[in-house]
C-alpha cells in the first residue's frame, strides 16, 4: 500500500527518444478477423494486411502493397494452398515470408528475383489479440507483448469492444490517464476515486528507454469530490473484499506505446476487475481503440456482445466529440512547435549497424527506415499548451514530457502536412462534424461481426415487420369497406384483432428503429445536455471553497 499523504515521483531515467517501429501492435481481436480473408488495417498511415489462415496455421501480415502493380493485397484472396494471392493479376505470396511463389503469367520453374516478392510482416495471436510489429525483417520475441497475466488464470474472463475513432493517438492516451474527465464527461463517480487530490496525490513513478516507456499512478481508492459523506466516500466497490475503500490502491498503468491499464488492489495485491485500453496508431489523428473488461466477478456470465457495444458506444460518445475538438488544437500546436523548431522533416530513428539495416531491407529492395540522427531536445513542449492545476494533472504533465520527445519520431507523423502553410492563428487541423465523429455505423458496427451481425437481422426482422404493418393495414381497410358495404359483419373481436395486430406492429417497428439506431450516429447534442444535466444530483454536496491555486 502506498502512503495516501505522501506525494512523490520517481524517475528511473530522462523520456527517451522512442523507436516506434520495433513494437508490437494490436490490430484486431482475433473473433473478429474472419478466417481465410484478408483485411486491411492501418498502422501510422501504412496500410498493412492481416489473414487468419485456417486451423494452427497462425496469422500472417504483409504490407498491403502488391510489388508488380502496387494494389492492394487485402483486395485479393487465401488460396486453397493458403497462400495470399492478389486480385489484380493473380501473383501469390506465401504470407510468413513474403516470398512470391506463383506468377500465373510465366513458364512454370521460371526463377523469381527478389523484386517480386511482398513485405512480410511479424504477426502473432496472444490473447485473443492479433499483433504486427511492423519492422519488416525483424524477428521479435512476443515477451515485450503488454499481456494480462490475469486473463491466463483459470477464473477470469473479459468483455471486448472495438472503435475506429477519427482522433489522435496522442489524445487517448492523455485521456485514458486523466480520471478527472470522468464524472463530468461521463457522469460516472468511480471516476474519482482513481483521481488525485489535496489529500490524496498520486505516487507516479516512471521507467524510460529508447524502446520502452512505462508510468504507473497510485492513489488512495476513496472518493475524493463526490460521496456525501466520510461512509460513502470509503464505501468499498462491489466485489472488493475490504471493509473501507481507504485500504485499497488505485492503480493507472500506462505501458507504451499500446496499453493504459485501470485496476483497484487491496494491500495483498488482488483485484477482481481490470479496465484494460489498448490503442493503436493508425494514423495522424486517426486511432483504433480497443477496450477489455477483464474480470473474476461471474466469469461464466456473458451479456451478448452487441448488448455490450450499445452501451460502450455511449459512454464513449460522451467525450470523443470533446476530443475532437480539442485536437483541432493540440494537433496545429504540435505541427507548429515542430515547424519553429525548424524539423520540416520527420526525424529519424537511431542510427543502425550495417548489418542490421542489411538484415531490414525491404524484399522489394527498398531500404528499411534507418539512420540519420534526431535532435536532442524535445521539439515539443505539451505543458504550455494545457492550463495544469488538478493535482491529478500531475500524471499528465509527466506523461507528456516522454510524448514531447516520442512522438516526434513516430514514422510518418508529419508527412505531407509541414509543406502547408504555418502562418497565422487558424487551426491547421480542421475539427472534424459531430455526425461523422460519432458515426456508430463507420467506426463500430462495420468492423465488429457481432454487432454487424446483430444490425443485419434486425434490419431483416424489421423489414418483416413493415410487410406485416402494411398487410395488417390493407386487412383492415378490406375489413372496414366491406363491412360498411354489408357484406362482412363488424364483430368486436375482429375489430380488435386488427387493431390490436397494428399497434403490435408499430410498437415492434419502433423498437427495430431504437435498436437499428444505436449502431448508427445517435448521440446528439440534446442527448449531450440530459447527461450533463446529471451533474446536478452528483456534485449537489459541493461546497463552494476558494479554489486551490496548485500548480504542479
């Protein structure tokens, strides 16, 4: 347990320059990569494809780039002898090595060079996880994985959710570390008992190198704003067996460049519930985010998966709006700290030995990304475009000096964009529309076969149920015109029978249309103002008090 009064911050080592490309990222949960189909995934704008091939085969990746006319592999198909063969003009690769070992078009024993072989990619399953490291060449061993230990123990299971988000990487990652936003953004008081206060600061201690960045924030488990009173301050989560939640440690673990980790342990070490966040880059402002709620709590019980999703796709559409305006900030901040620091080129990892840049050549023939020197100072300084005064902000501040010298290295990151102008005070990063940010449909349904899964049959049950209404109606008409003509008696039940046959109809449909609706843009701005209009009853016990000027 750790000391609830005592703020501290330990730092084994200045944040280091980061080598993004020789990492393992997470790119798709493995349910929801159909077997035997290529797709197509990005990885700091580098489109890149994934094949589940069948039985114990494994996964295989491969830069989505044919070499004989440049078109996209994940276009193509998995051969019966299970290899990856291109659309455009048949060429076949075998998906481990990248090696080309069918040109239809040529004389069969013919030699093929080099050149005609793909990009072959490192790729595995852990977890229930697909990963790619994309350095091509490179044999990485899988322990640098961020693993749950948890979900390797008989008794624990989780909950996954899946979400493109048109938002920066940066951004959910100072998200995910900031559990002030939660009872404001989300309404949500067990938000504040992870955050920090006068009282209660946070113990963080951070690890850095050139390949690894890891900060972990501790703080006493009790309330800190909300909870009326010392009891329901110290009231212990369901589950936890502690009798005052002043015994339990909130922990928030950030593992670079993929995994924040939120979980709640007592002084033995245990806990019964992980909110795991795994994020992947997939582009300037554009991150897949992948979330699992890995418990011992009934185990055994699962809610259907698309009944999960409705109601992540919620929660998360309370702040990613918010985020997205916010990065029309941040990300022209960034491109103009980077363009006075006169880095109108993206830096370049550590140099590499002969060897190893012989060993990472492209089977294409194209030299890996290798060589050239970064500046030493941090091009980027995050604090001054933040106002910093919660104690909480602590964990940010730190956080954010390692992204002020690792993000300038991410492959990719400002290609294209420093050759526009960086004149003036208009944001360089348009923020994106609501519809499209919060998009269910684009950014969830499509990429989750449970809930496309889901979104199909109702879609199915409820054009039954318009074919129904509308039958049910003409019933009703015939009904009515005859029996006004004579020729049909009116009986109550008959009567009732259509009506009630109508409202049965209707009522379905309208429940087909909620249910339709929620895997579609939903939450607009009025559904924005119910939720904040919870805040009253939440902070109703505040006091009105000077506010602390803390400056961390």
């Amino acid at each position: 347990m750790i000391d609830p009064k005592t703020p501290t911050q330990v730092q084994d080592s200045e944040p280091a320059a980061f080598d993004w490309r020789n990492q393992w990222y997470p790119v798709h949960f493995a349910r929801d990569l159909p077997e035997g189909q290529p797709q197509r995934v990005y990885i700091f704008d580098e489109p890149i494809v994934v094949l589940k091939r069948p039985g114990d085969q494994g996964v295989v990746a491969l830069r989505d780039r044919c070499p004989h006319r440049a078109a996209a592999l994940s276009e193509g198909r998995m051969t019966p002898d299970g290899q990856l063969q291109c659309a455009y003009h048949g060429w076949s690769f075998d998906g481990q090595s990248g090696i080309c070992t069918n040109i239809p078009q040529i004389s069969a024993g013919q030699k093929l060079t080099g050149r005609t072989c793909a990009t072959a990619l490192s790729a595995c399953e852990r977890q229930g996880m697909i990963w790619v490291y994309p350095n091509p060449g490179a044999a990485p061993s899988q322990d640098s994985i961020p693993v749950l230990p948890e979900l390797d123990k008989e008794g624990w299971t989780s909950d996954d959710f899946v979400r493109d988000m048109p938002v920066d990487y940066t951004l959910l990652v100072e998200n995910l570390l900031d559990p002030d936003h939660g009872l404001y953004a989300h309404q949500t008081p067990t938000f504040d008992s992870y955050a920090a206060s006068k009282d209660f600061p946070m113990h963080i201690t951070e690890h850095s190198t050139s390949s690894s960045y890891k900060i972990v924030g501790e703080v006493a488990g009790v309330l800190k704003m909300t909870g009326k009173d010392d009891d329901a301050k110290t009231k212990p989560l369901p589950g936890e067996k502690v009798s005052s939640a002043s015994d339990i440690t909130a922990r928030i673990v950030f593992q670079s460049p993929t995994m924040v980790r939120w979980s709640r342990h007592d002084k033995q070490g245990s806990t019964n519930f992980i909110s795991a966040f795994y994020l992947l880059p997939a582009g300037f402002g554009k991150t897949r985010f992948m979330s699992r709620y890995v418990r011992s709590i009934a185990p055994k019980v699962h809610p259907p998966r698309w009944l999960v999703s409705i109601a992540l796709n919620r929660f998360v559409d309370q702040d990613t709006y918010l985020l997205a305006t916010q990065q029309s900030v941040t990300l022209s901040n960034e491109l103009r700290d980077i363009a006075d620091k006169q880095l109108t080129a993206q830096p370049q990892q550590p140099q590499a030995s002969d060897a190893q840049a012989s060993d990472r050549q492209h089977a294409d023939g194209e030299p890996a990304q290798t060589g050239g020197a970064a500046r030493a100072d941090a091009p980027m300084a995050r604090r001054s475009w933040y106002c910093h005064r919660s104690p909480t902000d602590n964990i940010l501040v730190a956080s954010g000096k390692w992204m002020d010298k690792a993000v300038p290295w991410m492959p990719n990151r400002y290609q294209g964009l420093l050759s526009s102008s960086l004149q003036g005070s208009a944001p360089l990063v348009a923020p994106g529309k609501r519809e499209d940010v919060l998009d269910r449909f684009s950014c969830h349904t499509a990429i989750c076969p449970d809930s496309m899964g889901f979104y199909t049959k109702v879609t199915a049950l409820g054009k039954v149920v318009q074919v129904s209404t509308a039958t049910a109606a003409i019933v009703g008409l015939w009904y009515g015109l005859e029996a006004s003509a004579g020729q049909a008696p009116a009986t109550p039940k008959a009567v009732a029978a259509i009506v009630a046959s109508l409202i049965l109809s209707a009522g379905m449909s309208q429940v087909f249309q909620w249910l339709l609706g929620q895997f579609q843009y939903v939450y607009q701005p009025k559904d924005l103002q119910k939720d904040l209009a919870k805040l009253t009853n939440l902070t109703a016990h505040l006091q009105e008090e000077p506010t602390v000027d803390y400056r961390p």
